[in-house]
C-alpha cells in the first residue's frame, strides 16, 4: 500500500490553515479508509519563516493527530525551498509525495486519481487546471505568455501547471541530486524524465487570507524561471551587438563617401563612427562576457537553499 506525504509550503497561512488543514485531514482519512494508501501516510506542512501564528497552529495540529507534522524555517527562504525542504524531508519514509499549496486552490480531490496513476506506473503525476476562471484577464494573458515564452526559450514546462503534483520515492531522489541553488520546479520537474501523466482539475478560489503571488512577485518568478534556464537573453544582447557593429561599418563607408565628397562637418564623421563602432564592438564583447558568466552562473551558487529552525 503507498504511503503518501502531502507537503504543503506555508507562509502567513494562519488564517487559512485552519480550514485547509481540516479539508486534508479528512481526504487523508478517507484515502486510508479506501485502502489506497497506508494508514502512517502524513501531512507536512513547511512554515516558510512565517510572521504570524502559522507555526503556532502547526504545532497544535501536530500534538492532537499523528497525520500532522512540521517543518519551521529560520526566515523566508521563499515557496520554491520550502516545497524543496518538504520532499527533502518526506523522501526519507514516503513511497510518493504530493505538493499542494496551502490555500487549497487546487482540488485536493485531484490527489487520489493522482495516486491511481502512480499505482499504474507514473512517476511523476502533474495536476493541470483546465481553466484559468478564478483568474483575471490580466493574469490569464500573462500566464498564457510566459508559458509560451518559456517554449520557445526551449525550456520543457508543463501548460497550466503550478507546483501541484505526486512524485515517486525514486523520482524526488533524482531531482534532489540537482545542484542549482535557484529554483524553478516546474521547469526542473520535467527533466527529470521517468514516465508522467497529468490529471485535470477545476481551481478554486481562495477561501480566507490572501495570494502569496502579488505581480512583483509573479514578475520576479518569472524572470527566476528564464534566467535559470536559458542564456537566450545573453544571445539576444550578443546579435543586437553583432546588428549594431554592422551598421556601424556601414555608417563608417557612407560618412568616409561623404568625408570624400566634402558634405560634412569638421569633426562629424569621426564622431559618428566612433559611437556606431565603439558601441558595437562594447555590445559584443559584453555579450561574449555575458555567456561564461551565464555558464558559471549556474554552477558556482553554494549557499544553503534553507535553515530548519526547529521541526515536528
């Protein structure tokens, strides 16, 4: 029988986590009830430096049922280490791990068919939402964009997938053996590479507290994810240098056509190939710069990707 862990990152959930933590506990008990997973099967939650009484709650939910447990970081290290922490710490006893984000947006009930396709041999199960209805406009667009931006960078990501998934023992081992220090799971999930399916689900509104996600923080995710996986960037800045040096040279040949003719200024034609030139040649050798930086970029980061405080 599979013992599953549900880890869920927390940060400033107080509000929520009441609610949220009664709805997982349920579903647990019904999943253990249904004989589809092992009865020492657990909740984890990862309180991600909370400023409120998040830790405080967790630590409760654990006293009165087995099924909870915890992990308290130092400070905020951010959602994407703490989901890390989570599966660092559920790998150890669990035979597949399941991330959900606190809220419970996204529909736990998702989580047994999730289980049924790992039982049929899918390491690695994605939850995708099958509309964006809870999400404004602006949000719907922009995340239509970045997923089709990151496409076309060449970086492997999963439509419509967030960080809600099931992963087996040996899949969760095998992407803790990556070694960057910033983390973008949705784009490493896939790399990974053992056998996947997705499962579809409606999302839901939020039901108390608010979105851990404003746009600054979307913005920076999103560029965290490009940066991380793609030195495309870099290249675009090393062709508008190669573009600008060519026009450079041409400018050079027309203003030395009219150096020739005498239809200049004292002075002028010197300066304009200077600035075409110069910058041209600036532009391409940053770039040049850029790309071994980008190579080290990703690999010389040794810091610790979080520091447990204390945990249940």
């Amino acid at each position: 029988m599979v013992k599953l862990y549900i880890v869920v990152p927390c940060y400033n959930e107080e509000e929520v986590l009441p609610i949220s933590s009664k709805e997982l506990h349920s579903f647990l008990m019904e999943m253990i009830g249904k004989k589809k997973i092992d009865e020492s099967s657990k909740i984890l939650f990862v309180d991600d430096g909370s400023k409120d009484s998040t830790w405080e709650i967790i630590q409760n939910l654990a006293k009165s049922d087995s099924h909870f447990s915890g992990i308290k970081f130092s400070r905020n290290f951010g959602h994407q280490n703490a989901l890390w922490a989570g599966m660092t710490a559920a790998v150890q006893d669990a035979d597949a791990i399941v991330t959900i984000d606190a809220d419970l947006q996204d529909d736990i009930s998702a989580i047994e068919e999730m289980v049924d396709e790992y039982v049929k041999g899918s390491d690695i199960v994605y939850g995708v939402r099958n509309n964006r209805d809870t999400d404004t406009l602006f949000k719907r667009k922009t995340a239509e964009l970045f997923y089709s931006f990151m496409n076309k960078l060449g970086v492997n990501t999963i439509p419509n997938h967030a960080d809600f998934r099931l992963m087996s023992k040996r899949a969760t081992k095998t992407l803790l053996t990556f070694k960057e220090e910033n983390l973008f799971l949705r784009g490493m999930v896939p790399m990974v590479g053992y056998p996947s399916a997705e499962v579809y689900y409606s999302r839901n509104a939020r039901v108390a507290g608010e979105s851990k996600y404003p746009l600054k923080k979307m913005i920076n995710f999103a560029l965290e994810g490009i940066t991380s996986f793609s030195i495309v960037p870099i290249r675009v800045v090393r062709n508008v240098g190669v573009l600008t040096l060519l026009i450079g040279i041409i400018y050079m040949i027309y203003t030395f056509i009219q150096k020739l003719t005498g239809n200049v200024e004292v002075g002028w034609s010197s300066i304009i190939m200077s600035i075409w030139f110069l910058g041209g040649v600036q532009l391409v050798g940053l770039s040049i710069v850029g790309e071994y930086i980008g190579k080290i970029y990703f690999e010389v980061k040794g810091r610790p990707r979080f520091i447990i405080e204390d945990h249940i």
